[in-house]
C-alpha cells in the first residue's frame, strides 16, 4: 500500500515538474523552448520506463505475496482438520476411560496394590 502511494506521488511530482519547466521554457524563447522541450520529454520518457521497471518489480512482489499467502490458508486449513481429528480422538478417549472407570476395570478394589506373596519390605 505505502509502495503504491509513493508510486503515484512520484508520478505526480514528475508530471507538474514537466509542466512547469515545459512552461517556463515556452516563455523564455522560440528556439530554446523547443529543443528544451525535446530533452523534458526524453526526461519524462525515462522517468516513465524507469516507474514502469518499478510498477513490473511491484507487481511481482504482489504475485508473490499473493501465492504465499494461498499457501498459508492451506496450511491453517490444514491445521485446523487436524486440530478438529485430534480433538475427537481425544472426545473418544476420554470417553472410553470414563466407561473404563465407571465399569471397574481401572477400579483398583478396596486393597489397592500389595506386594506379591513372598515378598516383604518390612526388613
């Protein structure tokens, strides 16, 4: 955006600067403001090709940043078909150790765990 507007404030300031000289030259003589005229439009010609160059540099960037920026939506959509699997795997998970916990079968019973017999570690 800032690259835009410095672009056409460059092409406004070369445009009234032609003017004006393209005016003071025409008043300061016949012969003179022809052959002055020849070289502010070979200027301004320039100038041109060289906001042109600049205007083909701009646009290959935009194209560039306009492809990076396709590819980073992929990629959050990616991310976030991910992140919605990993969030159901988890919903089943978690469902699963309350069925889990609910029937008994993580359920320790009322001793807990012992050492096996036979082995003691009171020494």
């Amino acid at each position: 955006m800032q690259n835009r507007k410095r672009l056409t404030n460059i092409l406004i300031a070369g445009t009234l600067t032609v003017l004006v000289l393209t005016v003071f030259l025409a008043f300061r003589g016949t012969n003179t403001a022809v052959a002055d005229t020849t070289s502010v439009e070979t200027a301004v010609v320039e100038t041109t090709v060289e906001l042109s160059d600049d205007t083909v540099a701009l646009q290959a960037q935009v194209e560039a940043l306009q492809a990076q920026n396709e590819q980073l939506r992929e990629a959050i959509t990616t991310m976030q078909a991910r992140e919605a699997e990993y969030q159901a795997q988890i919903e089943a998970a978690n469902q699963t150790i309350n069925e889990l916990s609910q029937s008994g079968t993580l359920a320790l019973g009322s001793e807990g765990f012992q050492a096996r017999p036979g082995h003691s570690h009171d020494h």
